[in-house]
C-alpha cells in the first residue's frame, strides 16, 4: 500500500524537512510534487490550489491512501490581525479544494490532512506548566487565536468531508534553513550574530523557558503522528487527533546562551531589551504529550549538536554571499 504525500509549504522550515522525511519512507511512502502556490496573489490562489488538489488526487492509483501535510503560512506572533484573517481564508479554500477532489474520487476515507499549529500560541496564556492535551488552549496574543481558529477549521473540514486530520502542537522549531526575515528563531539569530557585527536582541526575561525542537526530529514525528492517524482510520474509521509535537525538554534563555557559548567557544553577541511583544510571549512554556506517548520514544538530537549544525548551515551561507 502507497501512501502519497503533499506537502503544502514545501520549501520552508518545516515543509522542507517532511518532504525529506516523507522521500525516507520510499517506496511505500510517494512525495508529491507540485508547483508553489501563489500564496501573495488572493486573484490566483483559490484556482490554483483547485487545480493543486485535482492533480493530487488524480495522481493516486487504485488503493493508494494520501496525506496533505500543511506546512505553509508566513504568519507569526507580531503578524497583524488582517494577515491572520488572510492566512484562515487561504486555510478554508485549501480545504475545500482537498474535500471537493477527494469526493469526487471517492476517496476520502483514504486520506488525513495534517496542520502544523503552535504549541506556544495555543497554550500562551495557560497555567501549570508542564502544558499537555488536556491543558485548555488560552492564547494571549492575536497569533495564538489564529491558530485556534486554525484547529478549528480543520476538525469542521474532517467532520464535513469524513477526511481524518492529524493536528500537531510545535514547539520552537530550529534547524539549518530557517528564515531570518521571518524575525522567529533565536537559535538561527543567536548563530547568525556569532558571524555578524550586529548583536542579536532579546526582548523576553533570560528566565523564559522554551521547548526548542529541532527540525528533522520534527519532521519526523509529523510521518509517524500521520502514519498512526492512517492506521487508527483503516480500523476506526475517520478520526480527528491533536498532538503536541515537542522534545520534551524545557530550557530557560540563560541557559540557551550558556549551550550558545559552549558550542561557539565564545560569548554570545547579544543585546537585551524591551518590546511591546514581549507582553504576548508566556514566561514558562514546557510542554509534554500523552497522545500516543509512544511515537516520542525516539532518540532526538542533542540540543548543542542542532545549535551546531545551525551555525554551520549560517556560516556556509553566508561564505556563499546569501
């Protein structure tokens, strides 16, 4: 049995690594490919992703399941409101687009959507840390609502097209390729300050605890959540899952600077400083799972050893004048 993934996203961060990820599970796992869509044209999208998903399913042979594994937006905590709104109704179009070519097909029960959301967003104003799926989703920025909204859309689509959906809680995502005028990251801006004469700044308390997960490690769980989802609905029919996504480890700023000095073999050029964002970033956000606790039991990446591997993926890119 072959399952064909979509990755929607594919060329950032996150998108990037499940597309190397899901070509690790060749052959029984397929990797989609299609052209990028418009996401800055509102004029072209709606067609484009109708024409995306028609093509997608079409490509399935006789007992193929599928997955689309959403990985695009741009969006972050400083995004403003209008572009959050943009980003949901680009969600919304996708969907239907997915739902309407599945149907036709009749396929629907062959397939899951899976949705990249924020652990930090959803769970930014919660209490009692460590925050798990029971924990009550209580976002405190305009960002955070955005992503509930999000949820809240994918389990609607999962219930109107019977597609099950696979929703994964991230944590702070890092590793070589992340975007640096996305203004997200301190690991790739820490790295990126060791080879700058500009500091990088921190606006948030040097107590502010993070669950840094590097990107692979990811990506990887993002197939296995997936693959379990597929096999919970060959057995249960459509089901719809939330799982946060995380490594499990909780690390305050300081002692990100401290592995910062170790791994650089110098200080860390950094600035501290104030912003009027900082009021939306929670001070303690460790962050656990108990939904299928067993596709965590993996061996993850040393947090010094991706710390590492970012500032070498930085450095070569900025040896090549990127």
């Amino acid at each position: 049995m072959t399952l064909r993934v979509w990755t929607i996203g594919a060329r950032g961060l996150l998108g990037a690594a499940c597309v190397r990820s899901v070509l690790r599970r060749a052959p029984y796992w397929v990797a989609h490919e299609s052209r990028p869509l418009p996401w800055s044209d509102a004029s072209r999208f709606a067609d484009a992703v109708d024409e995306a998903g028609r093509e997608f399913i079409d490509a399935l042979n006789e007992g193929d399941e599928w997955a689309v594994l959403w990985a695009g937006g741009a969006a972050v905590t400083s995004t403003p409101q209008a572009l959050l709104d943009h980003e949901i109704d680009q969600l919304t179009i996708a969907l239907d687009a997915i739902g309407r070519a599945a149907r036709i097909r009749n396929v629907e029960s062959q397939g899951t959507f899976f949705y990249a959301s924020s652990a930090g967003g959803v769970y930014g104003g919660s209490v009692d840390p460590p925050f798990d799926e029971r924990t009550l989703p209580a976002p405190i920025s305009p960002y955070g609502q955005f992503k509930v909204v999000a949820e809240k859309t994918v389990r609607q689509f999962s219930d109107r097209y019977e597609v099950s959906s696979a929703i994964g809680r991230i944590s702070n995502l890092y590793g070589p390729g992340q975007r640096m005028d996305k203004m997200q990251g301190i690991i790739s801006h820490l790295a990126l300050a060791q080879y700058s004469p500009r500091p990088a700044s921190i606006f948030v308390p040097l107590e502010t605890v993070r669950d840094y997960f590097y990107v692979d490690d990811c990506a990887d769980l993002v197939c296995r959540f997936v693959g379990r989802v597929r096999d919970e609905t060959r057995t249960a029919g459509t089901v719809s899952v939330t799982k946060n996504l995380v490594s499990g480890q909780g690390v305050t700023i300081g002692e990100l600077l401290g592995l910062m000095r170790d791994v650089s073999k110098g200080h860390p050029h950094v600035m501290l400083g104030s912003s009027s964002t900082a009021a939306l970033q929670a001070v303690d956000l460790r962050i656990q799972s108990n939904v299928w606790p067993e596709l965590d039991r993996v061996e993850k990446t040393p947090l010094a050893a991706g710390i590492f591997a970012t500032m070498q993926n930085i450095l070569s890119s900025i040896q090549r004048g990127q």
